[in-house]
C-alpha cells in the first residue's frame, strides 16, 4: 500500500489546515489597510507585484501536482521516453514567460522607487507639517518646531496636511515605521533621514521600530493620531501648556534606557535640540577621521611629526 494512502498519513497532512484559522487574528492586515496616499501606492504595488509573481507560481505548482499525478507508478497509459532530452517549446516557455514577467517588474519597479522616494516631497496646496524624531533607547521622542512642544511615544498630526519628518538616533539604529501612512525609515546615529506622508482621514495608527534594538524593543511602539483642523488646534494650544519643559536636563533624563515609557507631553523645547543630537556626535565622527587620516601617513612622515 502507497504511504500516502494510509489514514495516519493522511490525517499528518490535513493536521496543519486547522492552524490557518489563528491568522484570523492578524486582520485588519496593515499594508493591505491603508489610511494615506503613500501606503495607498505602496499597497498597489505589492498586490501587482504578487500578481505578476503569481503568474509563475501558480502555473509550476500545478503543472508540479499534474506530472506528479500523470507519471505515477500505476499509470500504465502514460509514455516511457527515457532518452528524451530537448523541447525546444518548452524551452521557450520555461524562458520567454519568466523573463517577461522579470522586464515587467523591473520597469514597474524603476518608476515606483522613483515616485515612492521617501525624501520626494508631496504635492499639496498645503505647506508640509514639520516634525523632527529622536529614537531614544528604547522610546520615540517627536519635536514639533513650529508649536515648539514635543511628545514621548505619542505622535499627533494633522490630517490631509503633508508631514515632513527629519529623523535621527541617539544611540541605537531604529526604524521608523507606520505601516498604514507609508513605508519605514531608518533613523541613525549622527545622521539624519527624512521621510514624507500623508493620513487621508483623521484616525489613529500604530507605529513601531521595525528593526530589532536590543532588550526594549518589543515596548517601543506609539500611537499616532491623525486630527482634523480644529481638533488638532486645540491639541496644539493644549500641548502649549503642559507642565514639564524639554529642556537640556529633561532631555538627558529622556536618554536614559528605559522600556514601556508612557505618552507625555513637553512645552518649551530647547531650540535646535534635534540638530544638536546630531552635531554631538559629528564632532566624534570628525575627530576618528583625522586619526585615520595620520595613522596612513608614510612611515617617515609620521617620525618627522613625532
């Protein structure tokens, strides 16, 4: 008897289907959810990217099953030709369809990077809404310049208004990432990283770091709300009020690791902290490279220094 047609075997392979079922729980799926113009386009692609993939994929597979079925042992009817070699129609097949299908990504692909480029700014009558972001170990620090107050792990921004976001690391490499406004970003230490987007509709997202930052990145996600005009003017003109500063000492307590840090708000910014995260470790950057620089000096020339 076949081993396939034994009930023990068959139940092995039917066991896995009741599993499916536990992915129920990951709906709605954030990509194919989307609440902004730039995760709209990138949805877009990703389904056409899988369709033209699918081509492929799907036709292998059952053509997989069919020769599987067609030349099994039992089927007498089936032709025995073992010194075939060439088909030259299956060659063209088996190269022609892949490789078109391979043009027509790469062309889609080529246009795509070119529109989606994280640093294009947005068209709109609207000037973007700028915000500056500080990955802190491990929690997400917005500075919103124009208001001059700044929030921990909570972002709030205008809806159908452009947002122009500058990002930077304190220590750690992170990336920043709201899956239903647009792609990740990363944010890095002693650089700087834009990224442009949009939310259609007021509304509040999820954002997380996509990137894996060592102990307290399972708790370094926040909320970000999208608000209507008046609602976030009101936000604003309440933000404006809140007790705690973000001045230079709140914001070395602020560089303190720590996990699951709640929202909170900060009025009176320090101004130019986000650049002065930077240029801190410019200065270091600078420094290594002249090293470097004297330390491949020709062997005399640096006994002549010495």
């Amino acid at each position: 008897m076949p081993i396939l047609s034994r009930p023990s075997a068959r139940w092995c392979l039917l066991a896995p289907v009741p599993l499916l079922s536990l992915l129920s729980g990951c709906a709605p799926w954030a990509l194919l959810d989307p609440k902004g113009h730039i995760a709209t386009q990138e949805r877009d692609l990703i389904l056409l990217s899988t369709g033209l993939m699918l081509l492929v994929v799907i036709p292998v597979i059952g053509l997989t099953l069919w020769f599987a079925w067609r030349y099994r042992e039992t089927n007498e009817r089936a032709v025995y030709r073992p010194k075939w070699a060439h088909s030259m129609t299956i060659e063209l097949v088996v190269w022609t369809i892949p490789c078109a299908i391979i043009i027509a990504l790469g062309s889609i692909i080529w246009v795509s990077t070119h529109q989606l480029d994280p640093y294009k700014p947005l068209k709109s009558a609207q000037k973007p809404f700028e915000v500056e972001v500080v990955a802190l170990n491990w929690k997400w620090l917005f500075i919103y310049p124009e208001l001059g107050v700044a929030s921990v792990n909570e972002l709030t921004i205008p809806a159908g208004r452009p947002v122009h976001f500058r990002l930077t690391a304190e220590r750690m490499m992170n990336s920043f990432f709201i899956p239903r406004l647009g792609g990740q970003i990363y944010a890095m230490t002693g650089m700087q990283t834009q990224l442009n987007l949009i939310a259609d509709a007021p509304g509040n997202f999820d954002g997380r770091s996509a990137a894996f930052s060592g102990e307290g990145f399972s708790d370094m996600h926040f909320k970000t709300r999208a608000l209507g005009q008046s609602d976030f003017t009101a936000w604003a003109a309440q933000a404006a009020k809140a007790p705690k500063p973000l001045d230079l000492a709140a914001y070395n307590a602020l560089r303190r690791p720590s996990t699951a840090t709640p929202p909170a708000l900060y009025a009176h910014v320090e101004p130019g902290l986000f650049d002065r995260t930077i240029n801190t470790f410019m200065i270091g950057r600078m420094s290594a490279q002249e090293a470097k620089r004297a330390l491949c000096l020709p062997p005399a020339t640096m006994g002549e220094r010495n």
